[in-house]
C-alpha cells in the first residue's frame, strides 16, 4: 500500500492528516485477513522546482508511516530513501511519476523486505544530458499548468469522469 505522495505538493499538507487515511485503510485491510506492506513514496525532489520542500515532506512523512507499520505491526518499505531512484532514469517525463525501471525498482525493494534477500544494485545508469530546450519544454509541458491550476482553484481531475465508476 502507497498513498500521500500527489499530498506532498498540495498547500494545507500534514503528515498527521495523510498518515491517519493511510491508518484508517491498512486498518480496513488487516481487519479483511490481508497482510498488507506499507510503502513510502518515491521521493522525486531530485528533479523537481521547489525540490527542497518535497524533499522534507517525504522525509516527514516516510517517517510517519514507518511509525505507522510499526504500531500495526506490518512489513514498511522505505522506497523515499533508497538514493538509487533518484536519478533521473527512474521518472516519466512529468518527473514526479516513476516509470517502468522505477516501478521494477520499487517491485524489487519490496521483494527484499518480503524475502530477506537484498536487493540487486542497477548496473551503473550513465547520466541523463539536460539541455535547455528540453527544460523549457518541461516547465511549458507540466509546470505552467499545474501553476495556473493552483492559482486558479482547480484540479487536473476537474469535469473528469471515473473510468470505472461501479465497482466490478
């Protein structure tokens, strides 16, 4: 179980508030006979403008949770630390979604804590060119408008509807 991370970036953020949802579900989860891992999110600040400030959240938060799993007695996967997903190689292009080698990733880390068994290190990752087009194309392509979504009151699910909206 993840959850909390898209609550980083969000103004009003606690710990507290994110750390009891994620109570109120694992609860709900063991009480169905479920043995659930709790998973911190990757921390994506590497890459990100205000980078700094959702660093400490994660952190703040990874803490939170590890507190969490302990009080439930349940297995926690500290992902937001493992300095191998911060690299650029691990994200999508928007930089705050893992992408295929960041999902196997995180799989492999829960892997380990599931199995005992440590976690083979990636092959060394060559380091990823910035250049200055493709860094204002990011800020064009994902920063601008979640900007003007904040300013403006509204989310990016706003007049969205649910692609599955009944339960099957």
């Amino acid at each position: 179980m993840c959850g909390g991370g898209n609550d980083l970036l969000r103004p009003g953020f606690t710990v507290a508030t994110v750390v009891e949802q994620m109570r109120a579900a694992l609860t709900s989860i063991t009480a169905a006979g479920a043995r659930p891992v709790l998973i911190s999110p990757a921390d994506p600040s590497a890459n990100l403008p205000l980078g700094r400030l959702v660093h400490a959240r994660g952190h703040a938060l990874a803490e939170g949770y590890r507190t969490l799993a302990a009080q439930l007695g349940i297995s926690f996967v500290d992902v937001s630390h493992d300095v191998v997903l911060r690299h650029r190689g691990f994200w999508s292009d928007d930089r705050l979604h893992l992408n295929v080698e960041g999902h196997d990733r995180v799989a492999s880390l829960v892997l380990a804590e599931l199995t005992g068994r440590a976690v083979a290190r990636p092959s060394s990752r060559r380091p990823v060119r910035i250049h200055l087009s493709d860094e204002l194309r990011y800020l064009r392509v994902y920063v601008a408008p979640w900007v003007k979504r904040r300013v403006t009151g509204r989310s990016s699910g706003d007049h969205r509807s649910a692609r599955y909206p009944d339960w099957s």
